[in-house]
C-alpha cells in the first residue's frame, strides 16, 4: 500500500521545502541586486585606464567592474564561512 498524499506534498519544491522557505525576502533581494549589478557592469562597455600598483592597463570598463564584483563575492563567502 502507498501512503496517501496530502496537499502540503505536492506544494513542497525540491528537498521537500516549501517555496516560501527557499524564496526569502533577503533572498529575493540579493538576487534582484545582483541582477541589477549585473546590467550596471555590461552597460559599462567603454575602455578605460586602471591603475594597477605601478602598472597602468588599459580594459573594458566591464571587465574591471566583473572583476571587482568577484573579489568582493568571493571575499564576501569567506568571511561568511568563517563565523
């Protein structure tokens, strides 16, 4: 015999949580900043001068924001592993 399933089951996403578990409003937010991060970067397509220490490269401006945005991620992660 199978067990009978209840309205509660079939409302649950992947892993058995709910939608409303895994799309928290801080979620939802992060993802919205980082969708308009991401437009912000990529409308940025002109090449610029960086100065790098001694060196001066000259990129896409794109390129430098991606790149920053990245270090800050990853940075970001770290220090949320750590606590």
């Amino acid at each position: 015999m199978s067990a009978k399933r209840t309205t509660t089951d079939r409302v649950r996403g992947r892993g058995g949580r709910r939608w409303s578990e895994v799309l928290t409003p801080g979620r939802v937010l992060v993802g919205a900043l980082a969708a308009l991060g991401l437009v912000f970067i990529f409308e940025n397509t002109r090449s610029t001068e960086i100065r790098v220490l001694f060196a001066e490269v000259t990129m896409p401006l794109w390129l430098a924001l991606l790149g920053t945005a990245l270090i800050g991620a990853v940075c970001g992660a770290f220090f949320m592993r750590r606590r």
